[in-house]
C-alpha cells in the first residue's frame, strides 16, 4: 500500500536531513582530535535522550514498555543495536577517509534503502519517479568520479576505513526499514527516546566520558552542534518516514554529499591547515546537479499503487 500521506512536509523534512547530514562530517572531524568514536555516540545519544524526555514528559507522551507487543520491542531494540552500530563505525570512519569518501561509500546506504522500501513494502516508483532514480545514480556517477579512484590510491587513506563506512552503510538501511514497521505502534518521538536512552547505555561501557573536560571552546561547540543535529536530524528523518513512503525519502537524503562537498570547500577557504577539499571538475559538479534534479524527480513523482 502506498505510505505517501503529506508529500511537500515528507520532501522538506528529507531535505533537511540531507543538509544536516551533509555538514556533519566536519564537525566530527573536529570532536575526533579530542574524543573517540563510542563516546561522541554516547553524548550524542544522552543529549538527544534528554530533550525528547523532557518534551514528552511534559505532555505526558512518555513510552510505557509494557504496552507495546513483544514483536514490536524486538524490532525496536534491533534498530537501536543497528544504529548504534552505524553512528559508532561512521565516526570511525573519518579517521580513515575524508569526509568527501565516507560519502561516496555511504551512497549504499540510501539505495539499499530505496530497494528495501520497494520490496519489503510493496513500494512502486512511477515513470517519473523512475527516471530520477536514473538521473540519481548517473549523477552521483559522475559527481563522484575523482573519489573512488582516490580511495583506492591514496596512501592517506585505509581500507579499513571502507569497510567500517560499509557496515555502517547497511546497518542505517537496516535500522530505517525496521524503524517504518515500529511506527504503526510507536509516536515518532516515542521511539527516538527509546533508541536513543537504550543506544547510550549500550555505548555505556565503552566510553571514555572525562574526555570532554580535554576539549577546547571550538572542540565543545562542535560536540554540541553534533548532539543537536542528531535531535534535529533523526527526529526530521523518522517524521518522513511516517508521512513519506521509504523510497522517496532515500532519493531526497541522497542529496548529502553535495552539501558535504559545498562544506568541506568552505572550510577548506577558511581553515586550509585543517580541513583539505579536493577541487572538483566540471564533471562532477555535472554530477552533482544531476543528483540534485533526480532526487526532486524521484520525490515528487506520483508512484503507481500497489496491487
């Protein structure tokens, strides 16, 4: 059945993922010269926990476990283990690529979703649809065209840093289909607490929390940025998901590592000693305006309903 019930606020909440999305790799890179990957999760975690406590705690929306059928906290704690899985192994991934290709491989991520959404929930895409899919994937292509050779070649950066963005990559897939079936039962923002109370006790153990006294005044401005952008974020992105069909929200976050890129250049312009942005050809830019046009071809497309 198609899930499509508030197209222009599923699109404007995917965009503002994308965007978060795509600039939050600089301010990682930024908490890693201080911090470890499990505990800027954790602070992200707590952070994010304690807001969405309070709010729902105020209007009386607190989650009672008790409520919910065992199949449904099942898949719950099964997302929160595969997003705890992919925020921990996508943080140690800057520390062995650069944020332009810890982009490139996460490009999984979102069409392992698109193809999720079309086969475990019967989502179809419309011609017009489907043509933005292939103007997406011919986009990103090109857009990333210098990149991939560059992982493969460069002495600066490590496989390993590859196959942590790939487990982080399948894991965010994973946790996004589980995430849309925990919504027939769960309030948006019941189960971002949930997730994210129950992930910062998994990471309990593994962290390192009096790093945070060994930051500076950017370093804890930076950390704070990425604790509100994964409450902006993940709350704007699970919202989609409610009110969007799967597919369509993975075409619009697809759109991340252009924002990434445009980031990375600027702080490249203000901050060339610690932050270095490849140029980028007249083919890529190419690419990335193709990524643009097809994710908006995608999105707003009518798909065809389900038999």
């Amino acid at each position: 059945m198609e899930t499509s019930h508030r197209p222009v606020l599923g699109f404007a909440l995917a965009l503002i993922t994308a965007v978060l999305w795509g600039i939050l790799p600089l301010f990682l890179m930024i908490c890693l010269q201080v911090m470890d990957s499990p505990t800027i999760t954790l602070y992200r975690f707590f952070a994010a926990a304690l807001v969405v406590g309070l709010w729902l705690a105020s209007r009386g929306g607190l989650p009672k476990v008790s409520r919910y059928p065992k199949a449904v906290l099942q898949l719950a704690v099964g997302s929160t283990v595969m997003l705890v899985v992919n925020y921990v192994f996508n943080v140690m991934g800057l520390k062995y690529l650069s944020p332009g290709s810890v982009q490139v491989l996460m490009q999984i991520a979102p069409f392992a979703l698109m193809m999720g959404g079309i086969w475990i929930y019967r989502e179809q895409f419309s011609r017009l649809q489907g043509g933005g899919a292939v103007c997406l994937l011919i986009g990103l292509t090109l857009f990333f065209n210098q990149r991939l050779p560059q992982i493969l070649a460069s002495e600066s950066e490590d496989v390993l840093g590859i196959v942590f963005i790939v487990i982080a990559a399948v894991t965010w897939a994973g946790y996004a289909l589980c995430q849309k079936a925990i919504m027939k039962t769960m309030t948006a923002m019941q189960l971002t607490l949930f997730i994210y109370l129950l992930g910062g006790l998994m990471l309990l153990p593994f962290s390192e929390l009096g790093s945070i006294v060994e930051m500076n005044t950017v370093q804890g401005w930076a950390l704070a940025f990425c604790c509100a952008n994964t409450l902006v974020a993940y709350g704007a992105f699970t919202e989609a998901m409610r009110v969007w069909s799967a597919s369509r929200v993975s075409a619009v976050i697809a759109t991340a590592p252009v924002f990434t890129f445009i980031s990375m250049a600027v702080a490249d312009a203000l901050y060339p000693h610690t932050f270095e942005q490849p140029p980028l050809s007249v083919i890529a830019i190419l690419g990335a305006a193709m990524v643009i046009c097809g994710s908006i071809m995608a999105a707003l497309g009518r798909s065809r309903k389900t038999a």
